[in-house]
C-alpha cells in the first residue's frame, strides 16, 4: 500500500458517493487491511469502531424505513382492493399472479381479497396465450 497519498482536488469522491457516508463506509472496509499494515492508538481503535457503529446505525434507520414504505404500500394496496370492482380486482390478482415467482403466486392465491373469478382470468390467458409467449416459439 502506497503511503501518503493524499486526495487533491474536488473529484475525489466518486460519482453517487457523497461525503457523508463515503468516509464511514470507507473505515469499515479499509479497517482490517490497515491494521495489519499501521498499529493504531486505543484512540483510533475508538474512532473507526465509533464509525462502524453509526454505519450499522444508518443501514438499520434505511432498513427500517424501507420496511415501513412496504407496510404503508401494502396497506393501501389492501384498501385500493376493498373498494375495486370484482372483475378488476381479479384481473389485478391474475397479473400479480401471473409475475410472481411460484412460491409467491402460491400465496397471493390465499389472499382474504382475491375474488374466485381470478380462477376463470388466469385459464383464459392461458387458453389464448400468444405463440410468441410460449417456450416453444423461443
């Protein structure tokens, strides 16, 4: 590793990268090879584990609000279904269906809202798939 290789300019942070969370990122990933190579001061050791936990921190907070973007979307989503027409709401569930990995669609197929004409959407696709949808035409 080269020592004293100082940035200079204003383009050293990367495009996308700002500075706020460029440099906590940076001391957890850097950490481990620059110990081996700089002993550091029981002050040091106290900084970069100070970063790591306000990383940590960061990452939690955008997890945690990403988790409550979900409940929010999933909530109207639900609510959205409750008042659709029936045949609209079953021409929703069959396009989620029909997009959802097995397993997924496995569920959504126990959902409270999915009406049973859903069923009927879901074998008329089927029925009248185009040829170039199909694993043959490929």
């Amino acid at each position: 590793m080269a020592k004293n290789i100082r940035p200079t300019g204003t383009d050293f942070f990367p495009s996308g990268i700002d500075r706020l969370h460029f440099l906590p990122v940076t001391a957890v990933t850097l950490t481990p090879s620059l110990t081996k190579e700089y002993p550091m001061s029981k002050k040091t050791d106290r900084l970069i584990e100070a970063l790591k936990a306000s990383a940590r921190q960061d990452g939690e907070k955008d997890a945690e609000t990403r988790a409550k973007i979900r409940a929010a979307m999933v909530k109207a989503l639900e609510q959205l279904l409750d008042q659709m027409p029936e045949q609209r709401a079953a021409e929703l569930f069959a396009d989620l269906e029909h997009i959802a990995p097995e397993s997924a669609a496995k569920l959504i197929r126990r959902h409270d809202l999915r009406p049973e004409a859903t069923d009927g959407i879901l074998t008329d696709r089927l029925n009248t798939k185009p040829l170039q949808d199909t694993p043959t035409a490929q």
